[in-house]
C-alpha cells in the first residue's frame, strides 16, 4: 500500500528551475517525483553528509571531513554500500554526462 503523500511548496531560482527541468525531462520522471526521491535520498545518508551538503561544515575543516567521509564509504563493502534505515545496498554506477552542462 502506498504511503500517504504531503505537498511541499519551494522556491527555485529562474535558474535552478530551468536546471530542474532539464533533469527531469532527462530522467523521464515528473518534478515532483524527482524532487521526491532526492529528499528521501538526502534524508537517508549520514548526518555527516547531511551536513556537508548543507554547506554547515566550516570551509577550512571542509576538506579533510570530505577526505575523511570518502575513507569510510570506500570502507563499507567495497562498491555497495548499506543504507542505515532501509538496509538496501546502493551500487555505485557510471552515468551519463551531466545533461545540464551540455
């Protein structure tokens, strides 16, 4: 059974949504099915992680919380990696070229 859906209202540059829309023309998925995925994404990594992509890690300790983050990744069963809430492994691929800076 699916789980129930709330809506989520957010404000984009003109840029970020011109960005937006060549990803998921791209991908063949709806914005908001792709907005989706990547929060839930976002909410299952590390608090760590977390924090780097929130931009909340101070810049000159940056680099080495990075190096270090890539140390323990590389560390967890080789190419595949468990996610803590969900147990799933998670390949690492090649994709494509980014569509946007085409």
């Amino acid at each position: 059974m699916n789980e129930p859906r709330q809506n989520l209202n957010i404000e984009l540059t003109a840029t970020n949504k011109d960005r937006l829309e060549k990803l998921r023309n791209w991908n063949g998925m709806t914005q908001k099915e792709m907005v989706s995925r990547v929060l839930g994404w976002f909410c299952d990594q590390d608090r760590v992680v977390q924090q780097i992509i929130l931009g909340q890690i101070p810049e000159d300790i940056a680099p080495d919380v990075a190096t270090l983050m890539l140390k323990r990744m590389n560390e967890d069963t080789g190419q595949t990696r468990k996610t803590k809430k969900r147990g799933r492994s998670a390949l690492v691929v090649e994709i494509p070229s980014d569509p946007i800076k085409r």
